[in-house]
C-alpha cells in the first residue's frame, strides 16, 4: 500500500510517499481503508523528533483517521466489513482501575496511535489497523473530511471542558486561539454545556469563523485589549 513514511527525524523533506507492506490485523483488530486523515501537531513534533520522545521508526503518523472496514478479526462481533467509521486514538489495556472508570488517559499502557504506536502504524496511509475498540461509526452527517478532523481535539478539549473544569451553564470560558483545533472544539463544547465562550484570536477572519461555531463574545487580541475586553464581556465578573 502506498504510505507517508519517515525514517529518520527532519523537515518535511524527511517524508517519502511510498509503498510500505499492508498492516495485518490480530484477532481483536479491524482493517480500514482510508477515506480522510487528520494532521496534528503531534505528527510535527513525531518527525522533527523532540527530547524525551520516542518515536518508533519507520513511522507513519496520522491519529486522525475515518475510512470504511474492510475486514475484521476473529474475535471481532459487533463490527462488520463495510461500516464506516472513525478511529478514536486513544490505546489503553482497558482492563485496569484507570481504564474500568473512563480514565484511559492515566493507564500505564496508554498510547496516541499515529504518535506513539509503531513501527508505521498510523493513519497517513491507505490502510489502517486498529483494534476494534477503538473505532467508532462515522455520523451519517458527516463526510469523510469532517469525520477524520475531530476526534482528537474534540477528546483533549472535552477532558479540558468536562473532565477537568466541569464546564456549567451560564460559565464564561475564555478561549484562547479559538479558531484553532483545540480552540473550535471548545467554543462548541461550551455552546452545548450552555457556558459562555469568550472567544480570542488574532485576525477577525478567525473570529468570524468562531462566531459561526456560536461564540458570541469575539476578541481580536491584536486589536483590543484583552482584559479590558473581558471586564466589559463579564460585567468586571472575569472568566470562570
Ligand atoms: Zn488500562
């Protein structure tokens, strides 16, 4: 199958589009063929190489990932050739304390596929193996390019929001570069909480994109002054 492969750290220059073996699935895995792959700034990180991460090589990155199933594992049943679906890139032994009360993210063994899975292994390719755990079906909404842009900053804004913060009607969140990845998720997962998103970027072509997401207080930080917007927004009550 054709791949984006680097083997050694670098530039974009490092990145070879080229023809790589097939991933073979285990008995609790699903093969995809992949419609749309998301980029993420892990992917940067993964090929320049950072201190302190280890990055399995040759690598395929692409945590992002939706595509249709193409064939399934022995022991899979609730999945079939076929679905379409997209990856939830969150890896974990889903057997202990951490997994068992929706805590995967502390589990010893958890792991970003497409980050720190490999060798190769991720989903800038035309196949992709996952286990079945981690696919999810594709909303009948959605084309293949939404399906394969959220899931993760969708799941690290939602811990953020949700599971840290615990987000109330009525909050003021500011958010800050919210026009990005992580910032477009949290406009939205505040508008469906009922909390007040306060929205910060640095051109009013980015602000306007978040007001289509539902921020109604827009901040452009290049051209106003934050803080003094912020006391005006609040009524001098500040963010929560
Ligand atoms: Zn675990």
């Amino acid at each position: 199958m054709k791949a984006v492969v680097f083997e050694e750290h670098g530039g974009v220059d490092v990145l070879q589009y080229k023809n790589v073996a097939e991933p073979k699935i285990g008995p609790n895995d699903v093969l995809i063929k992949v419609q749309a792959a998301g980029c993420n700034y892990n992917d940067i990180w993964a090929r320049r190489g950072l201190p302190g991460l280890r990055v399995s090589l040759p690598h395929i990155s692409g945590s992002d990932a939706a595509g249709e199933v193409v064939e399934v594992g022995s022991e899979v049943a609730d999945i079939k050739s076929g679905d379409e679906v997209l990856v939830y890139p969150g890896l974990s032994c889903r057997t202990c304390q951490f997994c068992a009360n929706g805590q995967d993210t502390f589990c010893r063994q958890y792991k970003i596929w497409g980050f720190q899975t490999g060798p190769l292994d991720g989903g800038h390719a035309e196949f992709a193996k996952v286990p079945a755990f981690n696919v999810i079906p594709k909303p009948k909404g959605l084309g293949w390019v939404e399906a394969a842009s959220l899931a993760l900053v969708l799941l690290t804004s939602w811990r953020m929001l949700v599971g840290r913060a615990r987000i109330q009607a009525g909050d003021f969140v500011l958010v800050w570069g919210a026009a990005g990845g992580l910032g477009s998720m949290a406009v939205q997962i505040c508008r469906v909480f009922g909390a007040q998103p306060i929205a910060v970027a640095s051109s009013d072509e980015k602000l306007e994109f978040c007001r289509t997401l539902g921020a109604e207080h827009l901040i452009n930080r290049k051209k106003q002054d934050v803080l003094k917007k912020v006391r005006e927004i609040t009524d001098r009550r500040g963010v929560d």
